[in-house]
C-alpha cells in the first residue's frame, strides 16, 4: 500500500536502505555448507537403511536452520541489526516506526510477506538494517536537515538531538526530564555546529521534548 510519505526523513531513509525479513535473513545469516562427513550412514547398509542418509541430510538442514534463525533474531534483541515496520492495520497516514526489541522473543514471522507478530503488536513491511549502517545514515540524515536553507528550526534541532541521546541510552527514563535538558540542548549545539540558537532554551526542549518524553518514559514502564 502506498502511503503519503509522512516518515520522518532519517526513518524513511534507513526504510529504504533496509532488507525485507528473508533478503536479511540469507544476508546476515548465511547457511553453513554441510558435508558429506557430517551425515552418518550405516556401514552396512541394507534395503531398509535406503532412505537413512537422506533423513540425516534433512534434520541436519533442518538443525542448520533453525541455528540461523536463533542467531538472526539474537543479533535483533541485542540490536546489532535493527528493525523498522509499519504498525498494523497500515493504512495511508501510517508512519514507520522502531519495532520493538521484546516482540521478537514471543514472535510469530511471515518472512515471505516480511511480517512479525508478537505481544499483542503486528508490523508489516519489515526492513532490517545493520546497526553500523543505521548510525552512519542517521548521522547523515540529521546533517542533511540541519543544512537546508532558511531560518533554522529549533525544533529540528532538538529533535534530532533528542533522537541521537536515545539512541546510544544517554536518556534516563527513570528520571525526570528538566535535569536532563541542559545535555539535550549542548547535543543539539554541538550536532548542528552552531553555538548560538534562538529559541533552544529549556521552555522551547519542555514544548518539543515533553510529550515525547513522557510517551517514551510510559513504553519503558510498561
């Protein structure tokens, strides 16, 4: 379904650059080749031992993949591949979103269709991305912002600042929010190479951040 384009330009691109579930599956998690040393056959085989060798071959495929599929949605949970997917049911004004690291515990995936489903949420249209390569598009994305022509926006800018601190875990939501915005507005100077902004104080980050903040803070919580 194609929707009206209101992602958020750094998720919109990381979308772009990501695989569908099964591409990133083959990608990230590449079979290992089994030998023929590995499947045991009888040393004295008879009409009855016929299909045994092609049984081992198939559970030792079978044990090959589930393996991957282990590995694959380890480097998920522990986020050095990351997730983006439309909440279920999409419609025109959906916007992408982070999936959610916990879903992938309790899962059921469609990899043909690049679905998942798990604790009660559905996402569709999964794009899997690298998390090296996330930083490097979303370090990217945030220049590109910051340097279209025009007034600066501080909402931008605090936006942006707010994001990269969420990312690498310098947003404490367990805590109250005013002690942390000194930190948010130094990120925002020092991303955007400006050390002077109008309109970055701490009432403009309460107004941009606030409901944000709080809305982050009640997914932690629950």
């Amino acid at each position: 379904m194609k929707n009206s384009n209101k992602n958020p330009p750094e998720l919109d691109a990381l979308w772009k650059a990501g695989k569908p579930l099964l591409e990133a599956f083959n990608t990230y998690c590449r079979p290992r080749n089994i030998t023929a040393e590995e499947i045991p056959t009888p040393k004295h085989p008879n009409w009855l031992d016929v299909t045994r060798p092609i049984m081992n071959f198939l559970n030792h495929k079978a044990s090959e993949n589930a393996r991957r599929e282990n590995n694959f949605l380890r480097k998920i949970i522990k986020e050095s591949l990351v997730a983006i997917g439309y909440e279920a049911p999409r419609q025109l004004n959906s916007a992408l979103t982070y999936i959610p690291t916990d879903i992938w515990s309790d899962r059921k995936i469609n990899w043909k269709s690049s679905e998942i489903e798990g604790n009660g949420l559905k996402f569709v249209a999964v794009r899997i991305i690298p998390k090296k390569a996330k930083e490097l598009i979303s370090e990217s994305e945030l220049k590109i912002q910051i340097k279209k022509p025009g007034r600066p926006s501080s909402k931008k800018y605090i936006l942006g600042a707010y994001q990269k601190l969420k990312e690498i875990n310098k947003i404490d939501f367990h805590a109250p929010l005013k002690p942390q915005i000194p930190l948010i507005q130094d990120t925002a100077k020092r991303l955007s190479g400006i050390t002077r902004i109008q309109g970055i104080g701490p009432k403009a980050i309460q107004a941009h951040i606030g409901p944000l903040f709080r809305a982050d803070k009640d997914k932690v919580r629950s």
